[in-house]
C-alpha cells in the first residue's frame, strides 16, 4: 500500500510538471516534448482525466450539446482534441487535432498549423485546449480555416482568465466577435465566437491567459 501511495505521488509530480511545461511554452515546445517523449503523453492524459473527473460536469458535454442543437451538416474542427470524445458525441464531420493519437481518429500536428484549407470549416473547438503561449497565432490559424460567419467555441477554466473584457477586445482584433459568454460555472468559462474577417496583425496585449497550474493533493 506504501508503494502505491508513494507511486501515485510521483505520477502526480510528474503530471504537475508536464502541465507546468504545456502551459509555459509554445506550442511548437509542447510538439517537441510529446514526440521525443510519447509516453509523458499518456502520463499527462492519465492526470488530466483524474482533474476533471473532480468537476462537476465536463466542459466537452457542454459543446457536445451546443452542436446538437445546431446542423449536423456543420464541419467542425476540434483543436487539441485528446481522446476524440467531441467527435465520437456528434454527427457532424469533425477534424480532430492533437499532438499524440490516443485515438485513430487524431490526426496528429500542432494546433497552430492544422492540415487543412482555408476557410474550410464552420466551427472550431478549442475545449480547454488554449495551451501554448502563443495564443495570438494558434487563434490565427483558427480564424484561417474558419469560414467568414463561422463559430469559435472556447471552454477554459475560468481562474486563467486575468481580465476577461481585455481578452474579448483582444479577440475582435483576431477577427471575431463575441456572440455568447457563459461565466456562470466557477470551474470553466465557455465563450462563442463568430469570424468577422481575417485577423489585423499587431500585437494583442489582452490576450492573456494565466497557465492552469494544479495543487497538489
Ligand atoms: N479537448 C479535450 C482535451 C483537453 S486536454 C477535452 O476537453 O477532453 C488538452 C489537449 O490539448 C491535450 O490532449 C493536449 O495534448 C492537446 N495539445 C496541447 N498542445 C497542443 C498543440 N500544440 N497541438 C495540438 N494539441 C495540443
């Protein structure tokens, strides 16, 4: 029992450690360590899963339901996809995108330059997927695909936002505008964006996501 205990521990240091890594680098980094080390990927997931099993309700259900109330014929793009649950909840056709497949349907690459044309979907997912510190360009590469009208959906955990009104005003210099906000939960926030048009360049100083580093337990 002592050895399991003390097993669990370093899992969980190991977990911390990784997390810390994802959100204090970019994304090309978090490509990077995945590939030269795909078994901290699994590690990560193990850990990631055993947070959100604490919530109260999983932010992907959340867009799960949003789908189903919108056209099935949407194509949709799920950006760090993890284990595909988006897709497998839904009939709509749907992209999924992540650094290691856990599951076949994964098309594995770096969020922040997805294998596919412009303007080729109609909703992009980023379900507690914002990650990297290169927010502005993974965002960019979502307004990219996204066709003119179409829908970014954001569900985060809501103590990374530091100042919610300076990221939406960030967000209509990416190219989109706040359709819903849904500030309601204390563990995650879901945010709808519609694209308006290509995203200005210049820096965005609101964009600002603090990482989500997890307590020990
Ligand atoms: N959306 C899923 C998983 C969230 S965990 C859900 O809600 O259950 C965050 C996911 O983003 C992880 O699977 C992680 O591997 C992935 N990820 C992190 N950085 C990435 C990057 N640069 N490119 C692609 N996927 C990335």
């Amino acid at each position: 029992a002592r050895r399991a205990r003390m097993e669990e521990r370093l899992l969980g240091a190991r977990f911390r450690y990784l997390n810390q890594q994802l959100y204090t680098g970019s994304s090309q980094d978090a490509a990077r360590l995945f590939r030269a080390d795909p078994a901290a990927f699994h590690l990560y997931h193990r850990g990631f899963e055993r947070q959100v099993q604490r919530w109260p309700e999983r932010p992907v259900q959340r867009i799960v339901r949003y789908l189903r109330r919108r056209p099935a014929s949407l194509v949709v793009a799920d950006f760090g996809c993890g284990d595909c649950t988006l897709a497998a909840s839904v009939k709509n056709q749907v992209h999924c995108f992540d650094l290691v497949p856990l599951s076949p349907r994964v098309t594995v690459c770096d969020m922040a330059k997805v294998p596919l044309a412009a303007e080729s979907v109609d909703v992009a997912v980023f379900c507690l997927a914002l990650m990297g510190t290169n927010l502005q360009e993974i965002l960019g590469e979502a307004n990219r695909v996204l066709k003119l009208g179409g829908t970014l959906m954001v569900a985060e955990v809501a103590s990374r936002f530091e100042d919610t009104r300076a990221f939406l005003k960030a967000m209509t210099q990416l190219g989109f505008r706040t359709v819903s906000k849904d500030l309601s939960s204390s563990y995650f926030y879901v945010l709808e964006f519609a694209k308006t048009g290509p995203a200005r360049p210049g820096p965005a100083p609101g964009l600002r996501l603090r990482p989500c580093l997890y307590k020990r337990r």
